[in-house]
C-alpha cells in the first residue's frame, strides 16, 4: 500500500545552516558557500535518482539561466538575506509511492514543485532520493526533497519575500488567510497530486493527508520511538527508554505487543542493577551525539576536510573506550557506546551527518504507521 507523508521545515542562520550545504547535500554536489568562505563536498554521496531546478512559467521566454544553476542560486539566496537570524530556505519533504516507476515518480515530483513555483513564485531545487541502502531501512523509502528559496524570483535575480514567508499581519494586508493554511494546502495537495499519479498508473493504492479520526478509522495509533532508542535497538543493543515507552503505551491502549516488536521482560524478571546499566548506555548514546554535534559545528562547519572529521571521531572513541576500560562504565554501556560510535562514523563516511542531526527524532520504530525512515 501506499504511503503519505509531507513534512515541510525551514532553515535559518540562527541553527547555524546555509543555503549553499543544504542544496550541495541535497544534490549529492560540491557547492562553494560564497558568503561564508566553506566549500560543503558532497559527491560521494548515493541514491540521488533525480535532480532539477523548476521555475515559475512565467520566465519560460526569459533569461533565468542564473537561477537554474545550483550554486549561482543558492549562493544569491544566501547573500540577499542581511540579518543574521535570517531564514533562507524551506522545504518539503514528501514519501513518493513505490508503487510508481522512476519516470512517473519524477514526473509527479516535478508536477507538484511547479504548482509550487508557480503559486509561490520562488524556485523549486528538486531532487529525488532512491532508499537508503542500510540495514533497518526499508525498500520503499522513495522521497524527494523539495528545497525553496523563500524570495520570489526573477531574471534579475531573487525579489521580495515570498507570500508564505510573510508574518500573518502583513498576509492579513494582502487579504490571505493565516500562514499555517499553506501548509494545509501543500498536504491536500500533495495527497490529490500523488493520488492522479496512482490513478495514471492504474494502481488501486491511494494516499490520504488527513487524521486517522478525519477518516473515520478508530484504531488506537501506534507507538512511536525516539531516534536514539530506535538506532541502539535497530543495531542490536537494548534500550531502557524503548523499553519503557513499550510498557507505557501497552499500559495505557491495553494492547498486547505486536509479534515484531522486541518483548519487554515480565516486571517480576527486571533486575535493578542491569536497569541501571541501560539507562547508562541511552545517557553515553545521547551523550556521544551532543559531543559529536558540537565538533561538527565547530570544526565540520567550517570546511574541516572529512578525514579530519574521522580522525577527530576516532579520538573521541579511543577516550572513552579508555574511560570505559577502567571500570567507570558497565560493559553494557561499553557496548551501546561502540554501537553508536560505529553509527555515528557510518553517517559520516556517506556525508549524512548533518541529516542524522536534522531528523533526529523523526525516524518511527516497527509499528508505527509509517514504519520506514523518511528524509536521511
């Protein structure tokens, strides 16, 4: 069956991000950020299926060249915006159903961009992003970023802010209604765009934007994991607070737990001191990614080759395997450390760091309703 799922987001200097790292990442490109002097390489990168700049059709007769090269974009993007908090890019992110074949999964990512473009007026950065070839991840995991400048755009360059990007005061001016029906829009849409596209295809699988009580279905929702319990479990360590939320939910929707889901010891088995053991192990996890946040932000940010940032993620591992090997941490913290550390250094070694950070509790475990990981 198909699956729905948009999410939109936008980025602002004030999370320390840049037009020029989000678009090279994207695009599996190398693009040199201009204003900040970083040059963000992501050529190694896999899965891109697809990847195209849409404008509004209004400049079809017009030189837009500027604006369908991807650094000479996202560069202007960056530059026209002065404050320092300033937003400079939003983005779509959608599931595209793996029901379609590639030609029509393009197509109907490119239709749905230009309706966009064409609505909004700015410039659409499309690219299609085939699943992720990695344990736990799921086949079906099509999608496509849909990154926007947030100025509308012309041959001259990018003007005005964009209708959407207005504060609802000054849409209230221009007689629009409030910022957040924008996104309302762009769900309905996409669930109607997608939904031609399956028909087309002659599949019977549709896709549906609203609540599950809008639809009508009663169900109790499934319970959902934060990321870091989620990838401690996904690569064979346990996880107290997965654990407990499984206890919780099962407690409170008086549901017994789905076959596929790791079984909870009964509580009369729970031994204090292993309980103890493994809240440790989530504390290290959690730790290891503030520290490795950090130097990314300090270091990586600022154009540190990537075989410095291995070097740097190495050190950090040899301390505190060293902390652990005198007798400072449990051997099962030990070995969620290791796990993770060997997570971490993955992400990095395919270019993902900064969209492990990004979505970082966005991945749902077995279960949930949409039990595939979107967007990394």
């Amino acid at each position: 069956m198909a699956y729905y799922f948009l999410n939109m987001q936008t980025f602002s200097r004030s999370q320390g991000t840049s037009a020029p790292s989000l678009a090279a990442y994207r695009s599996g490109e190398r693009i040199r950020d201009e204003r900040a002097g970083r040059t963000y390489d992501h050529t190694d990168r896999q899965g891109v299926m697809h990847k195209e700049i849409v404008l509004p059709t209004r400049f079809a007769r017009a030189d837009v060249s500027w604006a369908t090269d991807r650094s000479t974009l996202w560069n202007a993007a960056e530059i026209v915006e002065q404050r320092k908090n300033a937003r400079v890019a939003r983005e779509y992110l959608i599931a595209v159903p793996d029901e379609l074949t590639h030609p029509q999964r393009v197509d109907v990512v490119r239709g749905f961009a230009q309706e966009l473009a064409e609505r909004y007026g700015f410039a659409v950065d499309v690219a299609v992003h085939a699943p992720r070839n990695f344990r736990g991840s799921d086949p079906r995991n099509f999608h496509a970023h849909l990154l926007a400048t947030t100025r509308e755009v012309s041959p001259e360059g990018l003007g005005k802010k964009t209708t959407f990007d207005l504060n609802d005061e000054n849409r209230r001016k221009l007689g629009l209604g409030r910022g957040v029906e924008e996104l309302f829009y762009a769900r309905r849409r996409w669930a109607e765009v997608a939904n031609a596209a399956l028909e087309s295809a002659h599949v019977a699988a549709r896709i549906d934007h609203r609540s599950l009580a809008a639809q009508g279905i009663t169900r109790e929702p499934k319970l959902w994991i934060p990321r870091i319990p989620y990838e401690i479990e996904r690569r064979g360590g346990r996880s107290i607070v997965a654990e407990r939320i499984r206890e919780e939910h099962r407690a409170r929707h008086e549901l017994q737990p789905a076959r596929h889901e790791p079984q909870s010891p009964a509580p009369e088995t729970r031994n204090p001191e292993r309980d103890r053991n493994l809240a440790q192990s989530d504390d290290i996890a959690r730790q290891s990614v503030e520290n490795w946040r950090h130097y990314r932000r300090e270091n990586l940010m600022s154009g540190e080759p990537r075989d410095l940032a291995r070097d740097s993620a190495d050190k950090w591992a040899q301390y505190r395997l060293e902390k652990l090997k005198t007798g400072e941490m449990e051997p099962t913290a030990e070995e969620s450390a290791e796990k993770w550390l060997q997570y971490r250094r993955d992400v990095l070694e395919h270019g993902e760091a900064r969209a492990a950070e990004r979505h970082l509790d966005r991945i749902p475990a077995a279960g949930h309703d949409r039990d595939y990981d979107l967007g990394l």
